[in-house]
C-alpha cells in the first residue's frame, strides 16, 4: 500500500496496514486478476487529509476560520450510537485526480474522522480497513466498468453504487472472518508461536462490526448489509460494465429505486431479483467476465 500522508495529525500505524492487508489477502477468492484490491492498492496512492482538508461533500463536520489561531479547525459532530455518517464522509475514491498534469485514481481517508467514529483502538482498526476496502470496492467498479463513465450523481446511481460497494466489501470481511478464524485454529494447532506475528491481526468478527456499522448509516449504505450474497455477486460486474449505458431504462430504473426506497428493512429476494434483472437485460456481461477470469 502507497500511503502519503498530506496534513493528516495521525498516520496509519503498521498494525493497522497489516490488518488491511491481511483482509485483503484472506478475503478475496482470486489474486491473479489485475482487478484484486492487493494490485489497486498498489496502483492507486493512498492520501490522508486532515478534517479541514475534506471536501464538503456532506453536510457533517465543516470546517470553520479561527481567526485567533490563524487556522482552519473543525468540529467534528459526534454522532449518535445508532446513527452513522456515509462513507465518503471518512474517505473517498477519486477516479481521475489531476496528479502531475494527469487525471490519476485515488484514495483518500479522514484518519480524524475516522477516530472520531471509533469508541477504542479495535474499532478504530476495524473502521479505517472497512473505509479502505469500501472505496477500493468503488476503485473496482471503475476498473471493471471500462467504459470510464461515471454517471452523474443522480439517486439512482448513488443508491446502486454506495449499496454494491458496502456489499462487496462485506463479502470480503465476512470470507475474511471465515478464513482467518479456520488458518488460526490450524496453526493454534501446530504452534502458537508461529502466530505470534500476526497477533495484530486477531480481531474477530469484523464483519459483525461492519455489519452493524452500515446498518446505521444513510440508507444507500445500509442497502448495501441487506442485499443477498446471490444478488452481489451477480450484480455488482453488470452495474460495472452496463452503468453508461442506462439512459433508457427509466423505468426500470425508477421501479428499483421504488421497491429499495420502501421496502428496506424487509426486501424479498425474489422481487428484488427481478428488479436487478430488469434493468441490466441488455447483454451477459457477467458470463463475459467469468470467461475473462476462466472462471
Ligand atoms: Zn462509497
């Protein structure tokens, strides 16, 4: 992972690095794709900013002037237990970042915003890699979508996209959760000592704690903890690829956002299914994909 700190007060610290990599590694069921998060975290720098530094794309935490001590402060709102901010508000993806007279794709995380949602260090390990593998499920999408369109931030999109971002990174948590709990049984068995260096690494059940997390947040997000594995996986590659290619499926469109927008917290799999169908009819984008993969 490339981390450049700009004006951040904190930095990551190598337990949490080590944490992330390590959800990357367990998490995801292939590594020789160029799409996986291990070789976007490799492509794609990671910055941290300071709260102040943070576009105001949501109305939380602005920053204010003090003009006693000549400088940028921000107060960042303390949240109710039961309610979460998006996850733009902690970091964002950016696909074409003007870097050295080139439009680049980059990440960039808030580690005080970040702190400020986390009551002790274990959450603050937990929330920092689930802000991590969030947008680099957005960096994903980008790679995967090809046609380099990003459709405007209509609610359609920002429901579709925001919703199959915390899904993915959920599935990565929860496989993640699975492996490493069985690799830690195995090795436990063998020789506890040959743990011993990833001890930084022994928090459990992280993808609970991202579960509950989401299911907090604004309902675009929280879309993203109820959606059926089934549907993820065969979804999230066609919203990729098909994304620019949407403009006439107003109606279908709109009856998704519909049944998401009213039936959240009690989504019927099947009807949801359909709605998914409807939109992205046009082609076997998925088939296309699992060939590209040899799947
Ligand atoms: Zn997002």
């Amino acid at each position: 992972m490339n981390i450049i700190n700009i004006n951040s007060t904190m930095t990551l610290t190598p337990a949490q690095i080590s944490f992330i990599q390590s959800i990357m590694i367990f998490g995801e069921d292939d590594h020789w794709a160029e799409d996986d998060f291990v070789h976007l975290t490799q492509d794609i720098p990671i910055f941290l900013l300071t709260a102040h530094s943070m576009p105001h794309i949501t109305p939380l935490g602005h920053s204010r002037y003090d003009a006693k001590r000549n400088a940028y402060t921000t107060d960042l709102p303390k949240f109710p237990l039961d309610r979460k901010p998006p996850m733009e508000y902690l970091g964002f993806f950016d696909s074409g970042y003007p870097l050295l007279g080139h439009p680049k794709p980059i990440i960039v995380l808030c580690p005080e915003r970040i702190a400020s949602c986390a009551q002790n260090d274990d959450e603050l390990m937990m929330l920092t890699a689930i802000v991590v593998i969030h947008e680099l499920a957005h960096a994903k999408i980008w790679v995967d979508g090809q046609c380099r369109y990003q459709p405007g931030e209509d609610t359609f999109s920002h429901w579709m996209e925001e919703s199959f971002a915390n899904a993915m990174t959920l599935r990565i948590l929860r496989r993640y959760d699975r492996r490493h709990d069985r690799w830690m049984r195995s090795v436990g068995r063998r020789d506890m000592t040959t743990a011993a260096p990833l001890a930084n690494t022994l928090i459990r059940r992280v993808a609970e704690f991202a579960e509950n997390f989401m299911r907090m947040q604004p309902e675009p997000y929280r879309l993203g903890a109820e959606l059926p594995n089934r549907l993820v996986s065969r979804f999230w590659y066609r919203w990729a690829r098909e994304k620019g290619q949407l403009e006439n499926k107003t109606e279908e469109k709109e009856n998704w956002l519909n049944y998401v927008t009213t039936h959240l917290g009690n989504l019927d799999t099947e009807r949801l299914e359909e709605l998914y169908k409807a939109i992205f009819s046009r082609d076997n984008a998925f088939e296309i994909y699992r060939r590209r993969r040899g799947q």
